[in-house]
C-alpha cells in the first residue's frame, strides 16, 4: 500500500520535473610492459584520470581526485566541476559538498569502464562465491595498504547497461573498507568473452614503463602509481599481465560522523540531562474491543534544534554550516512530531522504552502498524516514533526532483541528519525523569508511569527504518541494543536491486540517461547517504562506538527474496559490525551461493549475548544475482513483510531488544516466516 501511494505521488513529479597526486613510494621492479592499445596521451577534460582516457572520474573512487590537506587522512576530496556528470540539460553536478570530505565512502563500489569484459571468461569473483575474491591468482584485487591485508568483494557488470559500449565493471566490498586507510586496487589478465586479453591503453603502459622526464605530462601521475604498485608488491600480489591498478582514501571517522555528533553534543549539552521540551496533542484511549494489544495512543512534538539553513528545516534545507563545515544552529527550533502506542501490558507494569523507525518515504505514524501493536502487547513496549525528515513522507516530491540535478542531493542528507538529532531528543524524552513519563498522558489513573525508566532505551525499525536506523544507533546515547528489521545499507548497491526504486529510475533515465554515468551517480551519491545512513556508521555499530555513545549490540532479521532490500547489503553489514549467524541459515537448495553467508561466523546452540542475522524464509524464490529488481512471476510474492509480523521473530526480537542476547526460536531449522499476508 506504502508503494503505491509514492508511485502516485511520483507520477506527480514526473510531470513537473523536466587534481593533484598523492606522495610517491618505491619504484617497481618486475613490473612487465603489456602490449598497448592506441588511446590518448592524456585526459581530454581537466581533472580526469589519464589512465582512464576519455571517461571522467574512472576508475572511482581514487587518490587522484583528491588533494593533500590537514584533515585526519591527510587528504582532501578535489573533484573539479569540468569533469562532474551532466544532467540531460548539460548542466554537471556542484562538487561544493563532496569536496568537504577526506575521503570516499566506506562502502565504495569500484568502477571502471573495460569495454569488451567478460567475467566468467576472466575468472572473477562473483557475488555466489565471494570467498573466490582471495585467490592468489584472482584477477581482481584489492589491498589494505596500512596492514596488507586482501579484501573480499564481488564483480559485477552493470547488468541495465543495454548498450556492452557503456557498462560498468563495478566492484562492491564484501564488506566495508575501514575508515581513514588507503587502498590499492589491481586489474590483471582480464579477458574478453573469447579469452582473450583485454588491451592495455598506452597510457598506462607508458606509465608502467621509465621513469618520466618532469616536463611530461604524465609524469606526476606515474610518481602516484608508483606507491600504489610498491603497495601491491609488497603484499605480494603478482605483476604480470597487469591492465590497471589505483588507489583511495576512505574518509575518517570525523569526517563522516563528524557533522551529526556535533549537533547531538550541543544539544545534550544545552539540556544538561534534561528532557526536551515537549507537548502532548492528543491522547486517545481504546477499549479492549477495539484494540486487544494497545490502550493509548499519544501523539505531540518535541522541541529540536534547528541546524538547517532555512527557518523550520523544511524539504530543500541544507545543512547551516559554519566556516569549519560543522553544522550550527539557525536560532530556531523544529517541532518535531512524534507518536506512541501504549500497550495494555503497561497498566499492569511499567513497559520497557523503544524508539520505532518508520519505511521508505514513511511517516510517523506506521507505529500505529499491526506488527508494531502486537509487539507492543505481545511484549509489553511502548513504541515512540518520529519521521525521517529528509526521506519522510513530506519529502516525496522534493526527492522526486532532486533526480532532474544531483546538485540538489545534499538537501536531502542534510535533513536526514538533521532526523537523526530529532530521535536522538526523542530518545532522551523516553528516558529523562521530566521526560514523557512526568506527563499524565504516560501515567495511569494512580499516576503511576506507564514507562520503564530504569530499563535502557531499545530501537526497533524496519526497511528504511533499519537502514538509517544503523546510523541512529551508532550515534544514540541512550540506545542499548536495536533490531534493524528487513535491513541493509549502501543506497548505491540498494537502488538497483530494489523494486521501489523503478519510479525513481524513470526520472533518473530522463535526466542522466547514459548508464555508465548513472553508476558513477550512485558512487558519488553513497558519500553524501553515509553521513546519514548504516553504511557511513557501520564500522562503529557494535565493538567500536563512537565518542559519547555506549556499545550496542544489534540483531538483524532479513527477509529471504526481499524484493524491496537487497539481502546481500545486510550479509555486508553483518560482516562489517562482525554479527553472527543462525545455521542453517535457509534450507539446502535455497540460496544459489557456493558458500551461502560466506565470512559470517555461525551463532552458538545456546543463548548468545551478541549481535546476530537471522535469515527469515517464507518461501520466496532467491533474488537476481545481478543488479537489478526482482519483477516478474518467477520471484514470487515479495516477503518484505513477513518477519515483523511472524511471533516466533517477534519473541526473539523482544528478548533481544531487552537484554542483547539472541534466543534460538527455530532450533536445529532454518527460520521460517508465515505470510503477512
């Protein structure tokens, strides 16, 4: 239903929507010369790779778009506007916003454009046996310079490239590189669908070659590729036949988190342990008639900071930085609404706090969902929820429109952080003595409170809510342990895959048609998502929290066949924050991998005080292995819906929500769901 209220708002919209190098390291030794391919000498844009010709910013992301600066990396992001993608009116992204970072994403995918590529015949990785990644011979690797250790990922060709003249090679981390370390990437002996050699450009084998004089062109660009083939070398990655190698900077931890932790501190500080300020709206009582599970329903507003740039943070609000880049407040204050369930449990005993987060385009309101009532009776929690402004239900237009300039991206992100402090307060108003509970709306006809105080804020959320809920968690201060329902991360590897995503893509065919430049879209989108998003805080979710936030453990339930979120970016998340897994995960013949959860450790028989995947099946057939929806007959019903409404997942979801520690529901079996439906 949620679906097909935004494609009939997007119908709306469619209507109206018309470099300096990094430091050099040892020279190469064995390096062999291939043979060369004819191609230009040097970029025909300014701020292009020499290495990859005509096609600007490829292979991505990469130092050579970046500049020396006193950040943490000691880089800066330098992306000049020449050579930025262009939208069907000829006008190229404002760099402004990436050019802040000191880094590129943690979850960054790698693109390059190899005209002729054929995996299968080259023999790399795919995302069924991503163990493959790690061979000795692979032909693509990746190297963590700082520890010289490989990385696993799997390739891909853009599988929504009709024309093979445009495709992208695009590499995704099996799981997130960490934060602040440099990179070295590897192409060799890649091969053509006849097994054939792809050529080597003569730029590139120029480079491989002596030493420059000064005055050349290139010569800057091999003093780079100097270090990073120094790097390969001495993680003992073999020479021969290499076609391409690179490097990149992740951005750091402040670099990321940064701007959101500087609001969140401001504002506690400001509050000294207090609440929010809040008001109640409304309160509406339910006999045991029409509601079995939840008495009262609460809805009002809490009093946030403003740190958007427009008065009231609406849709288009970037956020007010200052001349450091930090986020300062405008001198006004949102009101942020909010809605609670009280369940009838709680009458009889204070109930345990949760904060809800809402789906795609959503709004506060889907707390009131039967799933969320009946955990809330089942379990005895009471559920507040606010809106993820910024992707909320009041955004879907604005969002719509952004697709016609990626200029415009930041207005959303902006919002989302700014959401991301709303339910941080919204948290602190569960929990703090003159918070919600000092409210006669949260006390029984005693004036007993109605809410636990001494219980620790919990979260629960689902779909967009489990997305951007990872980020809340990692910054929360209150939030103990999370369920992040039908979860995943990294908007950049989401899109493609998703359903929901079609009428978005329509706009996006219309505006940046050509579809290798659609996927460095989603490469340059992904750094600004992360300041918002699971994939931006992932690496400090659980073992490694972030100043001023406990450590937290976190279960996440994942649909099997979700046509809506990709599996695949939650088996990426449970390997970054190191979640353990159910086994057997699905039965045997269900998931087309050669290893299926390959990296991802098995839970133990007992009870586990840790963070955990839980794969739910209610027979939906596996999702496309490429990147692309799951539509058509042969994918069955979606099963987005199924794991938050099963009450086998609902009592495990409890348990954990209330002491971090992961009950087994399904004994020696896989974990199956019945259908929402």
């Amino acid at each position: 239903m949620r679906l097909r209220m935004i494609v009939a708002s997007l119908a709306l919209a469619v209507t109206s929507v018309a470099a300096a190098p990094a430091g050099a390291g040892p020279a190469p030794g064995a390096w062999t010369d291939p043979e060369p391919a004819a191609t230009p000498a040097a970029p025909a844009v300014p701020g292009c790779d020499p290495i990859a010709g005509d096609e600007c910013l490829l292979p991505f992301p990469n130092d050579w778009f970046t500049e020396a600066a006193r950040t943490p990396t000691g880089r800066r992001v330098s992306l000049a506007p020449e050579a930025m993608p262009e939208n069907a009116a000829g006008r190229p992204v404002d760099p402004a916003q990436w050019n802040a970072a000191d880094g590129f994403s943690p979850g960054s995918m790698l693109l390059v454009h190899l005209p002729g590529l054929d995996l299968a015949a080259s023999g790399a990785a795919p995302v069924t046996d991503i163990g493959w990644s790690l061979r000795r011979d692979a032909p693509i690797v990746i190297v963590d310079t700082r520890t010289g250790e490989r990385w696993p990922y799997w390739a891909e060709l853009d599988a929504n490239a009709a024309d093979p003249a445009r495709q992208a090679l695009i590499v995704r981390p099996a799981k997130n590189f960490r934060e602040g370390h440099r990179y070295a990437v590897a192409l060799r002996n890649l091969k053509n669908a006849t097994g054939e050699d792809l050529p080597t450009s003569s730029v590139f084998a120029r480079l491989l070659g002596d030493r420059l004089p000064p005055g050349d062109p290139l010569a800057a660009r091999q003093h780079a590729l100097r270090r990073t083939l120094g790097d390969l070398a001495r993680a003992g990655v073999v020479a021969d036949g290499l076609q391409l190698a690179w490097e990149f900077t992740v951005a750091s931890e402040k670099g990321i988190a940064g701007p959101v932790l500087a609001m969140r501190d401001q504002t506690l500080r400001a509050l000294r342990g207090r609440s929010p300020e809040f008001t109640v709206t409304s309160v509406t009582d339910l006999a045991p008639e029409q509601d079995r599970h939840v008495a009262r329903e609460v809805a009002g507003e809490i009093e946030v900071p403003n740190y958007l740039d427009k008065p009231g943070g609406p849709p288009g609000s970037n956020l007010n930085r200052s001349a450091d880049g930090l986020p300062r407040p405008l001198g006004d204050t949102l009101r942020a609404q909010y809605h609670c369930v009280i369940p009838r449990s709680a009458f009889a005993r204070p109930a345990h706090p949760s904060l809800y987060g809402h789906g795609l385009l959503g709004r506060a309101t889907e707390v009131r969902a039967r799933n969320v009532r009946a955990m809330a009776g089942e379990h005895n929690f009471v559920f507040c929820a606010t809106k993820w402004i910024g992707m909320s239900d009041e955004d879907v237009q604005h969002v719509a429109g952004v697709f016609s300039d990626f200029s415009r991206f930041g207005t959303v992100t902006d919002r989302l952080q700014q959401s991301l402090l709303n339910f941080v307060l919204l948290g602190r108003a569960m929990t703090a003595k003159d918070g919600l509970a000092s409210h006669e709306a949260f006390r029984d006809a005693k004036g007993r409170s109605l809410l636990d105080r001494k219980a620790a804020l919990a979260y629960d959320g689902n779909s967009q809510g489990g997305i951007a809920g990872g980020a809340l968690v990692a910054v929360s201060p209150d939030v103990r342990n999370a369920v992040l329902g039908v979860p995943g991360m990294n908007y950049s590897t989401l899109l493609n895959r998703s359903v929901d995503f079609q009428p978005f893509q329509q706009l996006l065919d219309r505006s940046y048609p050509d579809k290798l430049t659609q996927q460095i879209c989603f490469a340059l989108l992904q750094m600004l998502w992360d300041r918002a998003e699971a994939n931006g805080y992932a690496q400090h979710l659980t073992a490694d929290p972030l100043p001023g936030s406990p450590r937290h453990r976190v279960l996440l339930h994942v649909a099997f066949g979700d046509h809506q979120v990709s599996t695949v970016t939650a088996e990426v998340e449970a390997r970054t924050v190191g979640a353990r897994i159910h086994r057997p995960a699905v039965a045997e013949g269900r998931n087309p991998d050669v290893a299926p959860y390959w990296g991802i450790r098995a839970l133990p028989r007992w009870s586990y005080p840790g963070s955990a995947i839980i794969v739910w099946d209610s027979g939906t057939p596996a999702p496309p292995t490429a990147n692309i929806p799951p539509l058509g007959p042969e994918y069955g019903r979606d099963s987005h819906e199924d794991p938050r409404h099963d009450p086998d997942a609902r009592t495990q979801k409890a348990y954990f929500l209330r002491h971090g520690v992961v009950v087994n529901v399904c004994g020696d079996a896989p974990c199956t769901a019945a259908r929402a439906d």
